[in-house]
C-alpha cells in the first residue's frame, strides 16, 4: 500500500483452517476474521489489519493479503504455530461442527497499533475478546465510526467487559441466536431495542441466507442475501460482510443513515462472492465492475 493512509483498521484473528463440506475437503485454508474482513473491506479503502501469525505462516499468504493491498504493518509474527481450526459443515451448510481448536500463538495476542493506526477514523473489532476490544479502543485517538463484533463465547464468559465495549462503539454485528442470548428476548426488534439502549446508534442482526436487520433510532432497514446457486464454504461470510460494509462506510464517509444503508448492500453483495468458494479463493479474482453488477442486481431485487 505504500504511503497510502490507513482509513480502515481491522482487528481479529487469522488462522489455517481444515474445511469440509458435503462436496469437498480442503486443508491449510487461510482463514481467520481478519482475512475476509480485510479483503472485502480492501475493494473500498485503505485498510490495515491488527492481528497475529506464528513462524509456520506460510509467505504465499502475506503475498495474497499484498495482492489485496492490505497494510501489514499491524500484522505481528511470533515464535511458534498459527491459531489452527477445523470442522465439518452439515449438508444445509449452515450448522457446523468444529473439530478442533489450536489457539496457539493467537492465546498470547495483545492487539498493539502501530502509530500510523491510531489516526484511522474507522475501526472493525473482529470477534476478539472484549478485553482486547477495549484495549484497541484505549488506542485509537479520535475514531469516527467504530463497529464490534462478538459472539456467544464473550456473552457468557466477559458479559460486564462486553457491555463495556459496546457501550463505547457506534454499532454492534451479532447473528440472531446470539442477540437473543445477550439481551434474553426472542423477538428481534426487541432484541435490537435492548441493544441500542445499551449505547450504539445502531445494530446489526445477522441472519445468514435470510440477511440481515438494521435497527437503529431512525427506524428498521431489511437487507435480503443474494441468492446464491451454489454454497461451496460459508465460512468467513459474517466477516466478509463486516469487512466491505466497514470499507464502504470509510469510502463514503458518510454517518447519514441513507449512506449506512447503501453500505450494508455493499456488504451483502461481498459476502455472496465470498461463500461461492473456499477461504479467499473468489474474492482474489473479484473487481469493482463485478461488485457493482451484483449490487445493482440485488438492489433490483428490492425495489418495489
């Protein structure tokens, strides 16, 4: 990226995973939340990402995280493996069951920004404990938008240093299940109200091939998945989605909620391409021409 200022600053996890589907198996896939945000995200704005490697990283990777123009000033190697995953899809690929869990060098993480980060007016906390969330945030100067992810780990295990965190941040991703576990309603609307009285101006309730909800004070905005033919690996499509929405956001600049919107359809057109092959295997060959047809289409889909 050169010289180019760093808008967007992704924090979270990378890792090797071991993927298998109904219809294939695949092993030493780059993966981890950092990977796909920063990739979607990387189509919109200069991005650099904050996270961790261990010395078995292998370089045709750091190439890939090169070709998508991604600052690796923020990315730390340490002695040791990579924070290593596996599981195994059932055939709705959407259920899954993990296999194994290698924290590794990623249980001794400490996400420290460089100087050039600390500037950057937009901010994605990727699903990192909500200890480290605040730790990113105790770093940041002056941030314009800032978004947090969690999941229902953080929600039963760091509640008060969850609420903490998303006290302070102007919106909150989770999926459905683990809204309703964090505020104990089941309707969503509900859910997102009990969020939103927490702090944020607003939340986003994921919900896989259904979407996804923003609620905010302005009111209830429903997004529709693109629908895809074939699901090859569903992995990484939350973060994927997390990523081009809060590079959108840094390329409009924009908090107006009409802007907001159009970046969550940014957000679903990526996260489409991202589920229709292993790790970044589609994204790699995507461009803004093949982003925007599909947006337009989906945004063709909605209109009434």
């Amino acid at each position: 990226m050169g010289d180019t200022k760093v808008e967007l600053v992704i924090v979270g996890s990378i890792g090797i995973d071991t993927i298998e589907t109904p219809f294939e198996r695949r092993e030493d896939v780059l993966g981890g939340s950092i990977s796909y945000a920063c990739a979607a995200a990387s189509f919109y704005a200069p991005t650099g990402m904050v996270g961790v490697v261990g010395t078995d990283f292998p370089e045709e990777y750091r190439e890939l995280y090169s070709h998508f123009g991604i600052d690796l000033e923020g990315l730390q190697a340490a002695e040791g493996k990579t924070f290593r995953w596996s599981g195994v899809y059932e055939d709705d690929m959407i259920n899954r069951r993990t296999l194994s869990t290698d924290l590794n060098v990623f249980a001794d993480f400490t996400p420290d920004l460089p100087d050039s980060y600390t500037d950057a007016p937009y901010v994605l906390l990727g699903n990192i404990s909500p200890e480290l969330q605040e730790h990113v945030l105790d770093q940041v100067k002056s941030p314009r938008f800032v978004v947090a992810d969690t999941m229902d780990l953080w929600i039963s295990m760091s509640r008060p240093a969850l609420e903490k965190v998303i006290s302070r941040v102007n919106m909150l991703m989770l999926n459905d299940s683990e809204v309703r576990m964090l505020t104990g309603e089941y309707n969503l609307v509900k859910c997102a109200d009990a969020v939103l009285s927490m702090g944020p101006e607003y939340v986003v309730v994921k919900k896989g091939e259904h979407g996804a909800m923003l609620v905010s004070r302005e009111g209830v905005f429903i997004l529709p998945a693109f629908p895809i033919d074939l699901v090859v690996d569903p992995t990484g499509a939350g973060d994927s989605f997390a990523g081009a929405f809060m590079g959108a956001m840094a390329k409009a600049d924009s908090l107006a909620d009409a802007d907001v919107r159009r970046c969550l359809l940014e957000a679903s057109t990526v996260a489409s391409f991202a589920v229709e092959g292993f790790g970044l295997d589609i994204m790699k060959g995507l461009d803004a021409a093949k982003i925007e047809a599909r947006r337009d289409s989906l945004a063709r889909m909605m209109a009434v």
